[in-house]
C-alpha cells in the first residue's frame, strides 16, 4: 500500500495530508484496487452497513449500496472493476429507495457488483443455507472463500464457468482468517490448535483439491429446521380427486408412446349357422391317443468336486456395492429427521438408601428417589421408611410442576407407628 494507512484517516499518495473518514462510525473491512486509485469499504453509516468507494487521488466518496442488508468482505477482481462480497440479502437488487423494516437472513452468500454498470443490479454466486465470507478471488471465474456449510469452516472454491463449490480444505477446527499467494502456491491461515491461535503456512498447496466431509449433527439439525419452516410457510394445494385422476392420466398420456392405430379389417369368413341338421349328423372323429413318445432328459451326474450352490450362483451375478453406494446405506442410516416436538421422557434422577435408629421405630431403613424429565419441568419425589418388623413406618410421594413462573406441588405422606403396651390383669 505505500504510504497509504487505513484506519479513520487516509493518507494520499504525495500528500502529507491525511483525510479523516470521521463520516463513519466503523470501517469493518477494505480492499484496494490492482492499479491502487479507487479503495472499496465496508463501513457502518448511521447504524446501517454498506459498501463505500472512494478515490486515492480525489476526495470523492461514492455509496454502492443503502438498504438495510449487511455487505461484508468486499474485495476487487484482478484486472477488473468488479468487486466480490458478501451479504446476507434476500434479493438481487440495491434499490436506495428500500427502507422499510425488513427480516434479515442468517445466511451469507457472495455477490458480485460491476462498478462500470448504471443498473442497481447485482448477480448472485453462491445460494446455501450457511455464512459465506471473506472471498477471494483469483481471476473472473475461481473464487475462493470460507463456509461453515459443514459446520466448520472451511476452505471452499467456486467455479462461475460451472456453478459448482467444492471444499479444499478439512481442518477438524474452524478457519480464523486466510490469504493465498497463486503465484508460489502457498495458503496461510489462522486456525486453533490446542485451544490457542496460530498461524500456519501451508506451502505447494494444491487448489484444485476436492475433499467431502459429511455435515455436523447441528448443521443437520439447522438444515432440517430451515427446510421444515419453509415447507409450512408454503400454501397447501388443495386438489380433488377428480383433478389429481385426469393430472395422472395427462402425465401417463404424455410419457406413452402412442401408436397409429391400424384399420380393422373385415372378416371374410363365412358364419355357419347354429341350426343342427338331425336327418344328416356327422359325429366328431374320436381322439387318437398320442403316439409321440415323451423324451426323457438323462441327468447329468453330479461333480463334487466342483459344485456350485444357487446361493453361489446368484451372488455371482449381482454387481458388486461401490463405495458411493455403500456411503449412501450409511447415511440413510445415520440421516437425522426432525425437528420434533418435545415429549415428556422421565429418568431416575437418584436412589438413596440408609439405616435410621428411630427412639420410637428403634432400628429401620430408609430409600428416597427423585424422577424428573430431561428439562426438569417435572420432578417426582417419594421415600419408604420402615422398621425391620415391618409394622411401623412412613410413606410420602410428591410431585412438582416446575414449567412456569410459578411453580406447584402436591405431596402425600403417611405415618404409622405401632406400640405394643402390656395388658393390665
């Protein structure tokens, strides 16, 4: 960069004179141009994110966006004036005149933005359920960028020409920050090793890598959340029974492949008549047998020492698993379904068993245990006291319900003692 500092001030090339950029209350990140005369920012105005270009030479500062989306990580295309970034919108559009509240989205995606074009038109690259951030971009085509669409980020690569992501890298922790040098084929990064930072550097690291790492549990979990909210919000397409008929029946007709149906030819045969003529009857000939011998197949002895079971036989011909079909057994296995909702399941919570020496009882035993379900909203208590003669002892069960603000019980106890007094003659 020179003698060029960004902070809340610029220094200009051949100035000595710095230019605050006390417009802003946050700059969250920058990127200069490969010639060095414009800098695009993402800087917080008015509580409101959004990208900035400014100029090195002039003091002109030019706002791309002003809507209520998020704009982080721009940076500019090698040899181009389009500049990589990402957000979390919702649409495709930079229209100035949005300013009504809106919902924003959890998930990042990259955009790409032409400073050349008049259109408030940006085009979308990425479109997951996930937080695609920090790109960069190797030439108008590969762009390479962190994701958790796994659930730790990672490396990933896109291809424009394609459309196609793929990840290069399977760290077991989540990337902090990377940088790329395409020239001597290095990455640098920033990751947690033994639950402190560092920087490592990855030397002749191949960018064409592809690796496939399954999801985490959360990440399944979020993904089947997503998807559920989206199926519910969707309008319900009621159809009779009469219309899903003729839809099958359109589909079946169009899948078909109908033939040109021949003419039906004219019998030219002549139709006797049923009439039976008694005076001159004709029986039917009668059956012969059949004089064709049947021939009888001689079994061929059996080979014991090679003899193929069907079993043997069968398996033979089935093709043989691959390992993507196998993967995909596991995974319908393993595949996580919901989210459900919530259903009571109670557990012992704890069992205690002691002796008691009782001046009434004399010499019993005691056991209390405690139930409650997994977010303990609710919670069962009872006990059993008893001495060794079993007539004298003490019962109680209380249950709690713990859910609300306010929190009830009710409990039942039952207290015996037996004494023995001598009889009086």
């Amino acid at each position: 960069m020179g003698n060029t500092f960004f902070g809340y001030m610029i220094w200009l090339p051949k100035s000595k004179l710095p230019r605050e950029l006390d417009r802003f209350s946050n700059i969250r990140s920058f990127n200069f141009s490969g010639n060095g005369r414009l800098a695009i920012l993402s800087a917080d105005l008015q509580g409101q994110n959004d990208l900035f270009l400014i100029s090195s030479r002039r003091d002109r500062t030019r706002r791309l966006t002003n809507d209520l989306y998020d704009d982080l990580d721009p940076s500019f295309i090698p040899n181009s004036n389009t500049i990589v970034f990402t957000s979390n919108r919702t649409t495709d559009s930079v229209d100035t005149a949005l300013k009504q509240y809106i919902k924003s989205s959890p998930n990042y995606n990259l955009f790409l933005f032409n400073l050349d074009t008049t259109t408030n038109v940006v085009n979308r690259l990425t479109n997951t359920f996930s937080k695609d951030f920090h790109p960069k971009a190797q030439d108008e085509n590969n762009f390479y960028y962190m994701s958790d669409q796994r659930g730790i980020v990672n490396l990933f690569k896109y291809d424009r020409q394609t459309g196609i992501y793929s990840q290069i890298t399977n760290f077991n922790s989540s990337i902090k920050d990377f940088d790329l040098d395409f020239y001597n084929r290095s990455l640098a990064l920033v990751t947690t090793k033994k639950l402190n930072e560092d920087i490592f550097i990855i030397n002749n690291f191949n960018f064409q890598r592809q690796v496939f790492t399954p999801a985490s549990r959360r990440k399944e979990i979020q993904q089947a959340k997503i998807v559920t909210e989206r199926r519910k919000k969707e309008p319900a397409k009621s159809m009779s029974i009469k219309d899903l008929i003729n839809s099958r029946l359109k589909e079946k007709q169009d899948t078909t492949r109908q033939e040109p149906e021949k003419p039906v030819e004219k019998d030219t045969t002549e139709i006797k008549s049923n009439v039976i003529d008694v005076e001159n009857y004709h029986f039917e000939d009668v059956v012969k047998k059949d004089t064709i011998k049947p021939q009888i197949t001689k079994e061929k002895p059996l080979n014991t020492d090679d003899y193929v079971f069907e079993d043997e036989a069968v398996k033979a011909k089935q093709p043989t698993e691959t390992f993507l079909t196998r993967y995909m057994k596991a995974r319908e296995s393993s595949r996580v379904t919901g989210p459900f909702p919530y259903t009571p399941k109670f557990s012992y919570e704890n069992v205690v068993t002691n002796f008691v020496i009782d001046p009434l009882r004399g010499f019993s035993m005691k056991i209390e245990t405690q139930m409650n379900d997994m977010r303990e909203n609710y919670r069962i208590l009872g006990g059993l006291q008893t001495a060794f003669d079993f007539k004298s002892g003490d019962v109680y069960l209380e249950f709690q319900y713990l859910p609300n603000r306010i929190d009830f019980s009710a409990r039942f106890d039952r207290r015996v003692i037996f004494w023995d007094t001598p009889r009086k003659i």
